[in-house]
C-alpha cells in the first residue's frame, strides 16, 4: 500500500480510536483499534500508524462529542466541553491537517454511522433514517433527503427528557447535565450505576430490561413522529442485549398506538454494518472531503 494514495478514516471514540485505510469506503485494506489515551499520546499513535500505511490523500474523522461543525466557526474541528477528562478543546482535525496537508471530513461519531448505515447499510433505499448508539452514552445521527442533518449544533438524541414511567421516579439519573434524561437512565453506565450489572448480566427477566426497553422505544417513537424516518437503526453494547430490539419496538407501538401514518413502513433494526459502521463512515467523509 506504500504508493497508493488511501482513504484514511478515525472513529474516534471515548474508550478506542478506531484506525482504517481504505481504496473506497467499502474496501477497508487495514484496520486498527487503539486505547483512548491522553491526546498527546493519541493522537501520535494514530499518526504513526498512519504513516506506517501509505500516503493518504484524504481523512474523515467521526468522533464522540460535542463537536464544533460549523466549518466557519475558528475552532471547527475541535472537540468542544466533554466530560472526557483532557479532551475538551482538543483540535482534533488540525492536528491531522497540519501534518499531512489533506483534506479533512469531520463529523461525530453517531453521524458518521447513520451516514454509512445509510448509504451502505440498514437504511438502503429509506426515505429517512435515524441511527442511535446505545453504550457508554447516547447519541443519534438523522439522516434526511440523503443528508445528515446538521444545525446549531449537531442532534444530540441522548440528552431527549422520555416520559418516566409512573412506578419509576426513585433513580435520579446518572447524567451529570441532565440527571434522567434518556442516557440518564438507559445508558451503559446508568444501567451500572441503578443495577449493579450490565443490561445483559442481569438476564432477559429482570425489570431493567422492560424499563430501558420502554425509554428508548419512547424514543423511537418520538423519532417517527417528529421526523417521519422509515428506519430507525439500533447500535451500542446495550442494544446486543438478548431480546431488547423487539421490546424496543413493541414499546414503540404501544407509545404509537396505532395512529401514525405510514408506521407499517416504520422499523427498528440492529445496524448491517456491525462495527464498522463509524469507520465506514468516516471513510465517507474523507472521500467526500476529496472530492470537495
């Protein structure tokens, strides 16, 4: 691969950076899963792996957020305030820039899945579709008109208020922002946090699966109704657990209750991609940003 000129794709996550290289976003020559460190220390094992590959004639980067977007703001690229102790402010995109001299796609992480999920995977052929990971927090990508939907900001889908169900109002939440909102209640740490165990140590029969079941599929839900998304994508550790998609969508349903137009149309679904969807992603953005 020392002299072709690659496709270089950064899921950057909270607890690993995922690495690729790739000819085309769905052709991944090399893949590497390195521990989320200090930046310093990140970031430079990223390049030299990196460097080790070939010349990289462009790079997407789909991180974890906040992120600044806005390509007019000074500091797009960078990581914004994150409970990620050392990462905020980090200038993540620069850092790539400035070394190389490429262009760089810069997105979140969640974004850059429903992009690959979208056009690669589980929302082939939708009209719309939203992707939600469900792990260490809760984040949503939404994908419209064969467009990401960015903003103000970008959607931030875990920070949602679900309605508490009226026998569950003891656990406050474990988000430090929020308290309960949706990743306050039905994210990976949360879960750890109220319970003691992971989703699926705690077995299909235990009430944590019927109470995170019912938050999220609040969420779905809402996501049909405000949006009109024909699929809406489920990834994360917490939604491997046994069981949980199809009480996900059956709570969906009930919240429904029958009255949406077109919910016939309407699934919920674990992604195609598995765990590539980030960093296929990202290999989208590095071949749009060279393409721009």
């Amino acid at each position: 691969m020392q002299n072709e000129s690659l496709l270089g794709a950064i899921e950057a996550g909270g607890t690993k950076f995922v690495l690729a290289v790739a000819r085309t976003p769905g052709d991944i020559l090399a893949r590497q899963e390195i521990p989320t460190l200090t930046p310093e220390d990140t970031l430079a094992e990223a390049a030299r792996w990196f460097d080790a590959q070939g010349r990289l004639s462009a790079l997407g980067i789909a991180t974890f957020g906040p992120a600044q977007l806005d390509e007019s703001a000074p500091d797009w690229g960078h990581i914004l305030d994150t409970p990620k102790p050392g990462w905020s402010h980090c200038d993540l995109a620069g850092y790539f820039a400035r070394r190389y001299g490429i262009p760089i796609g810069f997105d979140t992480d969640v974004n850059g899945a429903a992009l690959a999920e979208y056009c690669m995977g589980a929302g082939q052929g939708a009209a719309g579709m939203a992707y939600v990971t469900v792990g260490t927090g809760i984040g949503g990508g939404l994908v419209l008109g064969g467009e990401l939907v960015h903003g103000a900001g970008h959607p931030e889908m875990g920070h949602y208020h679900s309605k508490r169900a009226a026998d569950d109002v003891s656990y406050s939440g474990f988000c430090p922002f929020h308290g309960d909102c949706l990743e306050g209640l039905a994210s990976g740490p949360a879960i750890l946090d109220r319970w003691g165990a992971t989703l699926s140590d705690l077995g299909s029969e235990h009430e944590a699966v019927d109470r995170v079941a019912g938050y999220l599929g609040q969420l779905c839900h809402s996501l049909f109704a405000l949006t009109a998304v024909e699929t809406v994508v489920l990834g994360g550790g917490v939604t491997k657990t046994p069981g949980l998609l199809g009480k996900i969508d059956e709570s969906a349903r009930l919240a429904g209750n029958n009255y949406l137009p077109g919910r016939a149309r309407q699934k919920i679904v674990p992604p195609a991609l598995g765990d590539n969807a980030g960093v296929t992603g990202a290999l989208l953005l590095a071949e749009a940003a060279r393409a721009s």
